[in-house]
C-alpha cells in the first residue's frame, strides 16, 4: 500500500503573543508563518489466524517548520526554520489474537505498536528538538462481547529526544531527556442495551499507574496517577 498527505499547521496564539514559563520567557513573533507538510509512506499489511502484522515507511518534508529557538538570557521565541525539514521513520504494529487461534468465546490480545524515527534534521543537517528517537506502545487487551467488557492494559515507552536550551538554568546546553515508561489501565463494562443496538457503558481509566514523573518535554510535566470514571451512550 502506499499513501500521500498534505498538512498545514496554523501558529497558535500563544506562540504569535507569546508567554511566561517557569523557565523562560517567550516572545511573541507576529510574524510566523503556519509549516506546511508534504509526506508519503508506503508499506503492507498481514493477518493469519489470529496473528496481524503491519510495516511502513515514511518520509515528511516540511516548509517553514515552527521550532523553538533559545534568544538567550532566558528568553525563546517560535521561529520559522526557513528552507526543508525532513522526517524518515518505520512504523510497524503486530497483535495475536488467542482467542481466535485458539476458538474462544472472547478475544486475548497481546500487541506491539512501534515508531522509529531514522531522521529529523533540518534544512542545514542539524537534528530537530522534541523528535523522540523511538515509541513504543505495547500491552493485553481483553474483549468479550458476550458480558459487554473490554480491559486493556497498555505500557507506553516514549524514548529520548534532544532539547537545546539557553537559560539560567541550562546555558547552552542541549539535554537529552526521555527514555521513560508509563502503564495505563482501561475497562468498559456495558451495563445497558437496547435491541435496536444502542448501549449504555461505563467507562474506568487508571492513568500512569505507577505515578511516573516525566515530561512531555522539558518544562512541560505530565499528570500523575489519575483515576477516571463516566458513562458514555453508543447508538
């Protein structure tokens, strides 16, 4: 199989006005412009038995990509890079479902999502900030239609990334942050159904399990532990 996409992204306000961070102060910068991306990819798809395999490759070039660029003494501003920006990376997933090898009555899937970045450079070679080098999302998931539940449990490793910063904190280093791993928990349970197909579910998550402290990037903490509970109607 093989693909194209065209994308466009806008500035958003607070890269235009700029702000204040609890590192570094953000200058506005009127005058940028929204990075356009043009990519391909091109791959296959697989299943036998139960057992699903899929690979890709895809390249990305973008025009005027936004980059965070250190001004000094504590300040950044959102820049435009200028020229071509290109990411090149595989991604590849595979799940086997035991339930159906095997002729059960419900679903146990073990699975692995994977995302490989091989390049993010710049138009003049340098690497981009914020590209983890790998991601990987793997776990079990549970399904049986016949008592209206689904579990799945999901670890998520988000590999490391370089991040240039120029303050008080960091003068004119680059930081190789990442590398951590974090457990998520989901449960549906359907409590109603309607003949016409509609169904009422109650819906549980557990987020990062294990209270993991990471960050998005640098500056940017991620939630804690975090329990949530709701209802959702499907028609």
């Amino acid at each position: 199989m093989r693909s194209f996409m065209y994308t466009i992204k806008v500035p958003v306000g607070m890269q235009v006005m700029g702000y204040s961070g609890w590192y570094a102060q953000y200058d506005g910068n009127g005058s940028l412009k929204p990075e356009e991306g043009r990519g391909w990819d091109i791959g296959f798809e697989s299943e036998w038995q139960g057992l699903k395999l899929s690979a890709a490759y895809f390249q990305t070039d973008y025009k005027d990509k936004i980059i965070d660029v250190a001004l000094g003494n504590g300040h950044h501003q959102f820049q435009n890079s200028g020229g071509t920006s290109r990411l090149q990376g595989i991604e590849a997933s595979g799940s086997y479902d035991l339930g159906q090898a095997f002729s059960w009555n419900f679903s146990l899937m073990p699975y692995v999502n994977l995302t490989h970045m091989i390049k993010a450079d710049d138009k003049d070679g340098h690497k981009l900030p914020h590209i983890r080098t790998n991601i990987i999302a793997y776990g079990l998931r549970y399904d049986h239609p016949a008592h209206g539940l689904n579990v799945d449990l999901r670890l998520l490793y988000l590999g490391h990334q370089s991040e240039k910063y120029n303050d008080a904190f960091y003068a004119s280093q680059t930081l190789r942050t990442g590398g951590e791993t974090t457990a998520d928990l989901h449960i549906t349970k359907t409590i109603w159904e309607r003949r016409d197909g509609g169904r009422l579910n109650v819906k549980a998550s557990l987020m990062n399990i294990f209270d993991k402290n990471y960050m998005a990037y640098y500056g940017y903490p991620q939630p804690g532990r975090t329990f949530y509970v709701g209802l959702r109607y499907e028609y």
